[in-house]
DNA sequence: CCTACCGATCGGTAGG
DNA sequence: CCTACCGATCGGTAGG
C-alpha cells in the first residue's frame, strides 16, 4: 500500500476508472447531501485522492455534479421505458413505477432544487431537457396508452392530460421529504397501493355527486 | 439618515421592530435559497444591519432559520384550519386548499430538506412536530370529514386512510420543482383542476375493471 | 496525481 | 449595534 491516503478502490485502478470512481462517490455523496454540502474534499476522500487530483477528470465541481445527475437520469429512463414497453394494463405498470423509482433514497426534490439554483443557465437546460426525456416522456406514454385503449378517462371526458397525470404520479413518489427516519419496505409498498389507489378510481364514493364538473360521458 | 448602509426599513426601528425585519428578510431568502445558500450577511445587509448585529436577536444561523420556519408553518396552519372549519363539499375544499398553499414559490421540498440536514436533533423534533400539527392534520381532518359524510370512500371500502391522503396531496402539491420559470396563473389552475380530478375520480375509464382489488362496496 | 498554496467567504466572537 | 477580527473551510490554481 504505498498510497497512504485512503481506501483505494478494488485494486489498482486502471486507465478510466478513478474517473469512475469519483463520479461514484460523487454520486452516492451529492443525492444524499446535496450540491452545496458535500465539498470537492470529501469526494475526493472517499476514492483515495487528493482533492487537486479531481480537476484532471472534471473542469470543476458544477461539472461533475452534472455528470451524476446526467448518469442517474439515464438509469431512471432505461427503467421507465422497460416498463412503458410492457405491454400489461396500467394499473400494474404504475405498481412497477412505483417500485422502480427511489421513494425517498435519492431525494428527488433535492435534485430538483439543484438544478434550479446551483447550475448555470446552459446546464440547467440541458438537465431539465434529460428529465423531461428520462422521466416526464415514459411516463406520459404509459398514461398515453392507457388512455389510448380505453382504460383511463380522455381529457375530454373527465380525465386530465398524460404529462399533467405523470407529473403529479412524480409529485406523490417524492412524497413530503422523507418524513422522519427511513420508510419501512411495508410503509413503502401501503404508499405504492394508495398512489395506486388515488390515481385510478380517486377517493369519491360511489354515487356522490360531489364535483358538479363531472361528466365521465 | 445617519445610517450609511442600507435602506433602514420604514423609519427608525422600535423596540423589537429589528428583529421581526430580521427575521422577514431571512424568510425571504432561506425560502428562495436554502438554509446554506443564504449568508447571515446577506440577510444583515438586506435590513440595514451589521452581521454581528444579528446576534443581539438570535444565538445562531440555525436558530433564526428555525424561527422563519415556525412562522411558515403557523401562517399555512392558520389557512388550512380556516378552510377546514368551514363546511362545504370536500371537492370546494380540496380546490381551496391548493390554492392557498404556496405551490412551489415557498418550496415546500426545499423547506423540508433543510429539515432533515440542516438542524439539530431537537429542533428537527420540534419542526417535525409542528409540521404535522399545521399541515398534515387539517388536511387529514378535511379527509376524515369527508369519510364521515359519506363523500369519500372509507380504508376498508377501497379509499386510503385520511393521513395518507393528505401527504398525497401534499407531494402533488410540491410537483417536482419549480419546472422552468414560474407556473402562470393559468398553468396553476389547471394544475389544480387536475389535482381535484385525481383526487376525487381518479383516472380510470368507467367500465374498465383494470384493477382487480378494486371493490367499493 | 501530489504538495503547496491562493483569495474569498463562511459563522461566530471580542470588546466597546 | 458597530469595528475589527478570528479560525475554518471552501473551490480552484501553480508547478512539478
């Protein structure tokens, strides 16, 4: 071990791989901290380098924020879009939105907020534009569709827009924060049946009148 | 005007006139910012104040932001009791509700960020506390009450329990982020529009039994 | 990829 | 409530 530093990675590193590395640490660091709390040190800490050794990988720390989040969008849509292709009826896609995408664990809302205020304006666009084609687009499809074969309520007919309906499935996932200390997997999967739930048959009884506005036919 | 700094608000302070400006400036910029993107001088010098001087009114940063947030929560608490006092249909109150509560200028998700990282264990407690008391229980109460008229469909005939619609709603309310530049007049009202419709009807076309756990009677 | 170091800014204190 | 100032930490650079 003559590196003296820290823990490195697996073994010695390769050619690309302590960019990797840092993006990864990166990562795990930002999503739960934020932007403006994790600073270039500990990033640098926790993948054994010194803190200068970051900006022979990235221009400076904005930069590698935005890989991480570019990253992290790619995933999300990789499984978004599995579940859009599915073929099965929307009730258990959006069961499998729910599972797939990080509840709390990633904090959404802090991502969010990052975006807006921490990046200048030429990274912002190009963030908001992944997030509509990562996240908001598979989304709509799968309302799209359900619209689409008669499943769910046309605009027209009572129901709302499908990129209106994916923003406010994306509004009940992040939830309020995460309220207190991590969700339980039984808290979690009570949440999921309740988005589930609300979404397809709303919470009116039967045969109350409530919203004169209402006109399925 | 023997002051040289800033803008001395209205005219000369009184008394305890200081620290209410302190604590309306600091209201302002933590609700825009975030707890750390925003300086104790910043909000000094948008007062007229040194930054020391603000330990005179307060021991901390941390507890000045506490204050500004026990305010937020009292204000929004006020609100939402008013409207769930009054008696009309669940849907007149749902609609009411989402428009009083800031939808995303006050950054509900960032408030509840700085929460969760930026404090103390106690006044985490004491937050989290006062949280629930001004938000999450009059809307639960607007939910029960509409279970109790018969309005709404009980847990056990296929509705959710209130407290879970309430932190549903809130999450639709929070969307995900401020999306762009700020929601028009217009963009809000459909949002709202769409909120109530989900709410209350859900998306599901009649007649389609896509969701086999659904029995309402 | 490291050592050494920069200017800027932070929250907070001393002392009056 | 101000002036003066503290130690700590930040993002980033020089130079090898």
């Amino acid at each position: 071990m003559a590196r003296g530093r820290g823990k490195s990675p697996p073994a010695a590193a390769g050619a690309g791989e302590t960019r990797q590395d840092i993006v990864s640490a990166a990562r795990r660091l930002f999503m739960e901290h934020g932007f403006r709390a994790v600073s270039t040190r500990q990033i640098a800490d926790d993948c054994g380098l010194t803190q200068p050794a970051l900006y022979r990988h990235f221009a400076d720390k904005r930069a590698l924020y935005e890989v991480v989040l570019m990253e992290e969008l790619d995933t999300m849509r990789a499984g978004l879009e599995r579940i859009a292709a599915r073929g099965t009826n929307v009730a258990e896609q959006l069961r499998q939105v729910i599972r797939f995408l990080p509840g709390a664990e990633h904090d959404l809302a802090q991502m969010f907020h990052d975006i807006s205020h921490e990046l200048d304006d030429a990274a912002r666009g190009r963030l908001q534009m992944a997030f509509e084609q990562s996240m908001v687009a598979p989304l709509t499809s799968i309302f799209a569709a359900g619209i689409r074969q008669g499943a769910l309520r046309a605009p027209e007919r009572g129901g709302i827009p499908p990129a209106t309906a994916a923003y406010l499935l994306l509004g009940m996932l992040q939830g309020t924060g995460r309220r207190g200390a991590r969700e339980s997997t039984t808290q979690k999967e009570q949440r999921a049946t309740a988005i589930v739930q609300v979404m397809l048959h709303g919470l009116l009884a039967p045969g109350a009148a409530d919203d004169p506005a209402y006109h399925p036919m």
